[in-house]
C-alpha cells in the first residue's frame, strides 16, 4: 500500500478553552510558518489535535470559537 503525498508540519500546542479546560497535543500547521497563521489563514471552524490518552493516540476536534489561548510548546 502506497503512502499519501501531503505535506506535514507537526507543533506541539497545549489550548486552553474558556471553559478553563487544556488540551495538550500536535497540531498539522502544514504551510504555515508559525502557529497563529494557522489561525488567521484557514476558514476552519474546528482544530484538529493528536493527543495521547492512556497510551493511545486519538485526534481531538477543537471549536475555534472557544479557544482562550494556544501557544507552542515547541
């Protein structure tokens, strides 16, 4: 089986919601530069984290909308 071609750029971010939940994981910025281009340059409303939970990896929807604070632990 044939791997897809697409471009992957990895940051770790931990994301705190105004519910004063964290989430922390990897989040694709693919062609962007730095983690707030993702959020400035993209039309979309949900952020997609990889997270780790009890050992197995999981991908985590993120309303944009209620995001406080994300900031790279790069």
């Amino acid at each position: 089986m044939q791997k897809p071609q697409y471009e992957v750029n990895f940051k770790n971010v931990r994301v705190k919601m105004t519910d004063g939940t964290s989430v922390t994981g990897r989040v694709n910025i693919t062609s962007c530069k730095r983690l707030s281009d993702l959020f400035r340059q993209t039309r979309d409303n949900f952020l997609p984290l990889a997270v780790e939970e009890g050992g197995k990896p999981k991908v985590v929807m993120v309303n944009k909308e209620y995001i406080l604070l994300a900031e790279s632990e790069d």
